[in-house]
C-alpha cells in the first residue's frame, strides 16, 4: 500500500516513477476512483444549489440494491403470516383433506331366559353380581402406564389416553347424557370432522330438501357407537354410583395415527322411571310383566341391574393430540337384559325387575345403508346376573 498520494493498487505501468514527485498527486487511475469515499457532482448536478461540492459515497450495507431489500421485506412478511395462520388453526391442513367415515357400530341387546331379578336397594344387588369388586363412577377409568411408540412420544401417548378417558367418562356415565338430556358434553372432545355425523346421529341436524335428509340418514351412525343413552320414558338411575371395570389399549397404526382402544364394562341400577315419564310406557311395561313388587300393598321400589360392555376404538393424529380431541372410529356394544325387538342401536329400552323379554326376532337390517346396524340378539348369561 502506497503513502497518501499513491494509488490503492499502486503506480500503473508507464506512469511517473519515484523521482517527479510532484506529479504523484495527480496520477489517479480506475482503482483509485473507486475507492474514493467522496464523490465530487457533476456539471449538471451543480447547476442546483448543492452547498457541499462533494457527496458521500453509499458503502456495505447501503450498496444493496432496493430489489434486495424488497424481497427480504416479502420472504419476512409470507413468513410470519404462516406462523400466525399455523397458530390460529393448527388442524386444519389435515382436517380439510380427511373425509369422516360413518363410525362402524355393533350393538348386540342380550335377552335374559328368566325374569329379571330385583331387589330393594342397589347395594344388594351389587353384592351378589359379579361387579361387586368393581369400582365406583370415575375411579373405574383408569389409565395404563404410558409407553412411547415408535413414531409418538410419551407425552402424545398420555395425551391419546387422557383424552380416551375423558370421552369414556363423558360419554357413559354422565347423568345428563345417559338420560338423554344432553350431548354437547360429548361432542366437544370429537375431531370437528365429525360434529355433523353426531348432530345427525343425535337428530339434531338442521332441516333441509327431503333428498338432504334422506342422504344424511344414510351416513348417520347409530346413537349408541357415540355414548350409551336410556330411555328416559321407560328407567331411571337407581343410584348415581355407575359400577365400572375395563382397559385401554394403545395400538400404533401408521407413522401419523395413534389408535386406542377403551374396552369397559358399565353396571347401571335402575328403577323404574316415575310420573309423567312413566306414563307413557305403562302399557309397555305391563305388557311385560310388573316393574314393582306387590302383595296387596305397597312396598319398597324394585331396582335391577343393566349391563353395559362397550368396546370403543379412536383414533388421533398429532393435531388431535395437541387438541385433546378423539375421533369415533368403531364402537362395539353388548348390553341386558334386554329384548331383541325394537331399536337398540338408537336407545337402550331395558327390562327391569319381574319382566322378562319376549320371543320376538330382532329388528332387520338395511344392506343398502353403510351405518345400518346389523341385526343380532344374545342370550344374556344366567352367570350375569344377581344371585339373590
């Protein structure tokens, strides 16, 4: 590097040597210009009143052109849109391109070849009927030790059985919904991609052309692959204290598909149901034999033991886990006494204490429908029931 009057790149070929040192200072080649940090105006830029005659050269950062800079503002602006928009609606980049499948429901009534025992306080009966180790209500539901999966760890694993819990609970031993009085306990924790099969499933969709509805009753699932529901016309709960046993199972079925599986059994006691509800299905009920114990007077309500076995695969993706929802894949049910007619895929109608099921063949099933359950009817084992 030269002194101050020298060129960056040095003394150009042919130019002055070291001994005219008073040409040095005027010997200015390409390198040199550019490396100038002050640049004088030009003739037409002096013609306007510039008070400086030099200007600054623009250096590092400020050299970027303004297409640069516009693209940088772009790249930033897309970016943090699609954070925002992944934030707000983390499911719906899956959930748009899901189509729900109607959930595949088995319900097979279990008739009992005698008359119903009964008894006067739930209790007893309990005592002398295999649930009587069972647990009480929520205690019942337990979770298993949570193992990771090859593509899920075990916080999603814990995530997928708390939220197969909380549907097991809300769906089988809530009041409201056993009774029939309410259902949007249930259908918040579903996968939104099936909000519109359970409205139509529980018959509250909206109402539309006839061709409309006819469509959706074809895709609806049976009431009962969605959560267990009486007949509030015909029973009662006894006793709010739900006998429950049962398992969950966690089954890997894809690298984005986690699988349990809640399989459980629901001893209910009930009475029958009192007043202005039981008067329309006394002639039911007669028909099928007394629901209270009677010599002449009155005595203590009879009450009789229902047996649920519900056996209910979910599934989850990762924005399922993340959102604690379950998504309804198949349900299977075995449930008694009861009897084989009637429709106990849509509410369960059971045979309380004295009555016995009649001999009547189970209702039919529509091929033509994909969520028409089949029509199948058991024998509900003597071993089942209350040995009084």
């Amino acid at each position: 590097m030269g002194g101050p009057g020298e060129p960056p790149d040095g003394t150009p070929d042919g130019a002055a040597g070291g001994s005219e040192d008073e040409y040095r200072s005027v010997v200015f080649d390409e390198s040199f210009v550019k490396a100038a940090r002050l640049q004088e105006y030009s003739a037409q830029e002096r013609l306007a009143d510039h008070s400086p005659p030099v200007r600054t050269r623009p250096t590092g950062i400020h050299r970027l052109s303004r297409q640069a800079l516009v693209l940088a503002l772009l790249v930033m602006i897309a970016f943090v849109t699609a954070v925002y928009l992944g934030v707000r609606s983390p499911h719906l980049p899956s959930s748009a391109r899901r189509v729900a499948d109607p959930v595949r429901v088995t319900v097979v009534p279990l008739a009992p070849p005698q008359a119903v025992p009964g008894a006067g306080d739930a209790d007893r009966l309990y005592e002398a009927s295999p649930a009587r180790a069972y647990e009480t209500g929520e205690k019942g539901v337990t979770m298993p030790p949570a193992r990771r999966t090859e593509h899920f760890s075990d916080g999603q694993v814990i995530a997928a059985l708390a939220a197969a819990r909380d549907y097991v609970i809300g769906s089988s031993l809530d009041p409201k919904v056993l009774m029939g009085d309410a259902t949007r306990s249930v259908r918040v924790l579903l996968d939104p991609d099936q909000f519109d099969q359970f409205d139509r499933s529980m018959g509250e969709s909206a109402k539309g052309a006839a061709a409309d509805a006819e469509e959706a009753d074809a895709d609806a699932s049976a009431p009962l692959g969605w959560l267990v529901r009486f007949d509030p016309t015909r029973v009662r709960l006894a006793d709010p204290e739900i006998r429950v046993h049962g398992t969950f199972k966690v089954v890997e079925r894809g690298a984005a598909t986690l699988e349990v599986v809640a399989d459980h059994v629901f001893v209910y006691a009930l009475a029958k149901a009192g007043d202005d509800r039981a008067t329309r299905a006394d002639g039911a009920d007669r028909a099928q034999g007394p629901g209270r114990a009677d010599d002449g007077g009155k005595k203590k309500e009879q009450v009789s033991l229902f047996t649920v076995r519900r056996e209910v695969r979910l599934r989850f993706d990762p924005d399922n886990l993340r959102l604690r929802q379950v998504r309804v894949v198949a349900a299977s049910v075995q449930a008694g006494p009861l009897s084989c007619t009637g429709d106990p895929d849509q509410v369960l109608r059971p045979l309380l204490a004295g009555q016995r099921a009649d001999e009547a063949a189970p209702p039919g099933t529509d091929p033509y429908r994909a969520a028409s359950p089949t029509g199948l009817c058991g024998t509900l084992s003597p071993a089942a029931m209350p040995k009084l």
